[in-house]
C-alpha cells in the first residue's frame, strides 16, 4: 500500500510540473510570437520609406500575416486536437523564425538606400548649385535615364517581406488555439482564468521588448556601418529617415527558434488538474491511449467535424461573439497598427520616440490589467454571467474615454507652398498648392522634391532653393542657409534643415493624449479575461479547440486582413505631398494633413467600436434566460461530479459482487 501511495504522489508532481512547464513554454511562445507581431507593426513606416510605397499596399503587408493565419487556423484548431499539440507547437515556433528570416532578406540583396534630397547626393556638399541662383541647374531633378529607372525595379523587394509575412502567419496558428485547448483539458477550471490570465501577460511582454527592440532599430540609420553618417543631412524626425528595419528581424528569427526546444519535450496528454491522486488513473492510460487509436481507426479523424461546426453555428452567443470581435478587432488594428505614424504626423515626434512611448505608457498597464483580471476572476469564483457584465461595463468605460482623445490635438506643420501662403497665411488645401512666388521664381528650383528646411521665421519651405536661399555654411545636418529671399524677417534671413518644431503646447498635449491611452489600455485589459472567458464557456468541452480557431479565423477574414488596407487607403487620401522617386513617381508619402487623418485615425474606430455594443447588449439578455453549454453550476463542479461518478461506480461494482456470492450461496444450500 505504501509502494501505490509513493507512486501516485511520484506521478501527481509528474503531471504537475508537466502542466506547469507547459504553462512556461506557451508563455515563452506567446512572448516571442508577439515580440515578432509588434516588432513588424513598428517597422511599418521604415518599411514604407524603404520601399517608397503608399500606406495601402503597406497595409496588405502587414494584413498576409492573417492570409497565412486562414491558411491553416481551422484545420490545425480541429484536426491539432487529435494529434501531438505540444509538437505542432513546437513546428509552428520554427516555421515563424523562418518567416521572420524572409523579411530580413531585402536588406542583404538591395544596394544602399537613396533618400531624396536637393543637396548634392555626390557628397560635394561645398557646392552651392542646390540654392537659389538665377538659370542655375539643379543637382538632383527627376530624371527619365533608363538606367536609372531601370535599378527602381529593386522596390520590388518588399515581396520578400509580403512572403515571410504570410510564412509566420503560417507559423502562429498552432499556438493560440492548441495552447490555449491544452490548458481548459488539463487544468482545473477555477485555476483556468489564472493561468490564461499569465498567458495573456506573456503576450504583452512580448510587444513591449518588440517595442523598445523597434525604437532602438528605428533610431539607427538602416546603412549604418557602410555609410558615413556624419555626412547624412536628415535625423531621425525626418519622413525620409529608415532605421534598421532589418537587425530586429534576425533577432525575432532567432527568438522564435529558442521557443520551439521545449515543446519537443512534452506529452501529448496529461491528467486533469486535481486528479492526479486517482490511482486509476495510472492503470488505465495505457487502455484510453489503446481506445482513441481505436476511435480513429473505426471512426476516422473528423467524424464529429462537422457535427461541431453545425452546433457552434446554432450557438447564438458564440456568433454573436464573434460579430463582437470582428467590430473591434476592426477598430484595434486600425488603432494599433497606425499608433506610430499617428503620433509622428499629428505630436511632431519621430518614429523611434513614438514607438518607445507607446511601449511605455500602454503596455505596462495592459499586462498589469490581464493579471488583475485573472486574479478577481479566480478569487471572486466569477460566473459566465458576471464575467460577461463586467466586460461590458468596463469596455463602455473605455470607449467613453476615447472620445476625449478629440480634444489634445496639435496645429499641421506650417510649410510655405502645401498648407500656408508665402505670407504665412493658411492656405485652402483643396485649391492647389502655390509652390513659386516672386521671389523665387527665378531660381529654376524643383518643385516636387521633399528636402525641407526651417526658416528663422518660424515657416517650414519645401527646399532651400524654394526660400530663396542663396549661400549656405557648415556640412552635413548642421548646414545652415542665409540671405533666404523668401523668408521675410525684419533681420537677416536664414534656415536651417528639417521641418520647425510644433512647440511646447503640443508636447503638452501628447502627455495628456499618452495618459488617456494608459488609462483605456489599463481599463481595456481588465475586461479581456472576463471576456475571453465568456468565449471558452459558451462552448461544450469538446467544442472548445474547434471554436477559439474558428473565432479566430472570423476575425482574421473580416477585420485582421481588410482593416490595415482600407484604414491604409484612407490615411494616403490625407497626404499633402508625396515622395518623388529618380524618374518622377510617386513614393512614400512625407506629409499629411494632420486634422483631416485625427478624425479617421479617431474617428472610424469609433464608430465601429460603438456598433458592437448592440449584439454584446443581445449576449447579456441571452445569458439571462439560458445557461451556456460549457458553464459549471459552480467553480469545482466538474472535479466533484468526476469523483461523484467514480463512488458510483465502485458502488455498482460492490453491488454486482454482492449478488454474484448471494447466488452462489443459494446454490450450496440448494
């Protein structure tokens, strides 16, 4: 007896440490996966310089991912049930690595990356032919020579990127749903929300070391180490500044390698949480092992495929849940996708400073709000019904508090020719730019070159030769232009290189708009476990792997591949002026009109956000006249009515050997 005894205990802290090095490893999994999903939406615009292509098609890029998702998320959701989870796991970690590879690759096969500019490209920055000199030529003009039309094929390149979007979207799909099905099988279901709820936290630790990783990438200049950049006359703030896109790649590739070992390591099933001590158990997982291989063969790997699909499909929270999702996951990608370009165009910041900001100010809180929310579920014993009240209280909270974002808002950069008169009047942006005036006229300066330059009177011009300047000193970003004709000053005029800093005020006011994201993601994370839980328990057990893939794959369809593309779209439609490539196209757009973006950046998220509220609205009158298919009486009943069937049938047993020696007697007597 003591020998059965020291081996139950030896194969219950077995199990055990099991679970909880599965629990590790899909935390590990959930931090590199997202590392590499936050990473990418931060390069968005280095990607977008880089390629000298418009937000749209940028937006494609970054919806693949979902493509590659859709490829695979239902069949892997049912079908990675049946077979090695932690395995498929595991493949799925090095198949992202790979995906992140393909996106490094442009980098290593393109040549150094050309950024336009009026100043001489040569490096002869002694020479004055870029200024302002009557019938003088400028150095750098669109040109028509095939030759150098011929090397803008080399744009293509962001295929590369495009395929190994798709490759570790292909790689992500086992992880969500098969991590998540492994932990609701196997461990106990009041401990369920807990352990989700750290899940969850890994994957915000993970977008906040993508974040820092892309904010230190997009600081450094994307050739660094094969130019000089001390002779570079753009920084950081500069819309023609790319960082190095690239590095952070090869770091995601090795990241998700490292993941994958130890889900080679780990079993395919383990015992439910808190009957571990069953001895039955270990005498019986050779003969269930031996029925499921059984099952297969007799009945075949999808039988019950489609029965599910008919049963979720007629779940009418489960639907209305997913309609949920899809609305805000509209909202959320447009929101999260784009943060960083919103903060540069309307705060004036540039892309390494916004991208360092928003992992400060709004992942912290996040993480925070996942494991509070976990914490009160576990503790509290929340019901469905309750967990479905609370997240939909606090996301109306939250929603609430966006529209204050409307309010800390900053002036459009003041550039002489797009969006301000030479005077330095407003100028309708509608009615076509006035580009020449009188004093500049007769300079034969180009008109469609973005190389700009700050006055001393506070105006941004397009060019140094558009102020009409006339002489320059110094090299490189500290060059500085004088006897600017166009700059109207009652001293002497001059400029230096770059747009004019917004001021102070619009510090300001990206403080209070940085306080009021912390407090909606805080707010926000609060309510995503009650929520997802909601999700899980709407479902019958067997449902569950099937459903979460199946929710995902809505969302992917209909919010994760078209949101990053038309929200792209919308935002080029507020672009005031576009890049110019060497033979006269159009390139990467280098200013918006920032009142016009806020209420699209603000705006549509909104109203999307605040449709979803009618069927999340239908789900709490539902839950009020049903009890859900997958919802427990109380926490612990599914462990007590496991042990209330095993007494029964030990009864059953006892009751059988009864009667067989009672007839057994009868016989003797007889």
């Amino acid at each position: 007896m003591g020998e059965t005894e020291k081996r139950i205990e030896t194969h219950r802290i077995r199990c055990l440490s099991k679970l909880k090095m599965f629990l590790l490893a899909i935390t590990c999994a959930f931090v590199s996966k997202t590392l590499s999903g936050s990473y990418m939406n931060s390069m968005l615009t280095q990607i977008e310089r880089q390629f000298n292509i418009p937000t749209s098609l940028v937006g494609f890029i970054n919806g693949s991912f979902e493509i590659g998702n859709l490829l695979l998320i239902i069949f892997v959701s049912y079908f990675g049930t049946k077979l090695h989870r932690p395995i498929m796991i595991g493949i799925g970690c090095v198949v992202m690595g790979l995906g992140c590879f393909l996106k490094s690759l442009p980098h290593f096969l393109m040549n150094q990356y050309e950024y336009e500019s009026t100043v001489s490209v040569s490096g002869n920055l002694s020479s004055n032919s870029f200024l302002c000199m009557e019938n003088g030529t400028q150095m750098l003009r669109p040109t028509q020579d095939p030759s150098e039309c011929t090397e803008e094929v080399k744009s293509l390149m962001w295929v590369y990127v495009l395929v190994g979007n798709i490759v570790r979207g292909m790689g992500e799909t086992p992880i969500l749903p098969l991590g998540i099905s492994y932990i609701e099988d196997f461990a106990k279901s009041e401990n369920s929300p807990l352990y989700i709820g750290l899940i969850e936290t890994g994957a915000i630790i993970g977008p906040l070391i993508g974040l820092l990783l892309a904010s230190f990438c997009a600081n450094v200049y994307v050739d660094t180490g094969s130019v000089n950049t001390d002779d570079l006359t753009i920084t950081p703030t500069d819309t023609r500044w790319v960082g190095a896109w690239w590095f952070g790649f090869l770091i995601c590739a090795g990241v998700n390698v490292l993941t994958a070992i130890p889900f080679f390591f780990l079993p395919k099933t383990l015992p439910k949480e808190g009957l571990e001590t069953n001895a039955d158990i270990i005498k019986n997982e050779n003969e269930d092992k031996q029925r499921e291989e059984d099952k297969k063969e007799k009945y075949g790997i999808a039988k019950d495929f489609l029965p599910f699909m008919k049963s979720l499909s007629c779940n009418p929270v489960y639907m209305l849940f997913i309609l949920i999702s899809v609305i805000q996951f509209n909202a959320f990608v447009s929101i999260m996708s784009f943060m960083p370009k919103y903060i540069e165009q309307q705060y004036g910041k540039s892309s390494s400073d916004a991208i360092f900001l928003i992992g400060i100010y709004n992942l912290p809180p996040i993480c925070i709000g996942y494991i509070i929310g976990g914490l009160i579920m576990k503790k509290f014993k929340i019901t469905v019904k309750q967990a479905a009240h609370i997240g939909f209280w606090l996301s109306l909270l939250e929603y609430l508090l966006l529209f204050l974002s409307f309010l800390v808002t900053c002036e459009n950069s003041s550039v002489v020719g797009i969006n301000t008169s030479y005077e330095g009047t407003p100028q309708d942006l509608y009615m076509g730019n006035n580009i020449f005036a009188n004093c500049n006229v007769d300079c034969n300066c180009p008109s469609k070159i973005w190389d700009p330059v700050c006055g001393n009177n506070g105006l941004s011009y397009l060019s140094a030769c558009l102020a009409g300047c006339e002489t320059s000193i110094g090299m490189g970003i500290n060059m500085v232009f004088q006897n600017c004709s166009c700059i109207q000053t009652s001293g002497n005029s001059s400029a230096v290189l770059g747009l004019c800093d917004k001021g102070p005020d619009c510090s300001l006011m990206l403080q209070y708009f940085l306080i009021l994201s912390t407090m909606s993601s805080f707010i926000y994370s609060l309510a995503a476990i009650p929520g997802y839980m909601v999700l899980l328990r709407c479902m019958k057990s067997e449902e569950k792997s099937l459903g979460v893939g199946l929710h995902t794959f809505c969302t992917r369809v209909f919010a994760g591949i078209p949101a990053p593309i038309y929200f792209g779209a919308l935002m080029d439609s507020t672009c005031l002026h576009w890049g110019t490539l060497k033979c006269g196209e159009s390139g990467a757009c280098r200013i918006y009109d920032s009142t016009t973006f806020r209420y699209i950046y603000l705006g549509l998220p909104a109203a999307l956000r605040g449709s979803s509220f009618v069927p999340a609205l239908i789900i709490l009158i539902l839950l009020r006249k049903c009890r859900l298919p997958g919802e427990n009486a109380s926490p612990g009943t599914e462990l007590i009515e496991t042990k209330v069937k095993e007494k029964k049938n030990e009864c059953k047993d006892m009751y059988q050997k009864s009667t067989v020696l009672n007839d057994d007697e009868l016989k003797t007597k007889l």
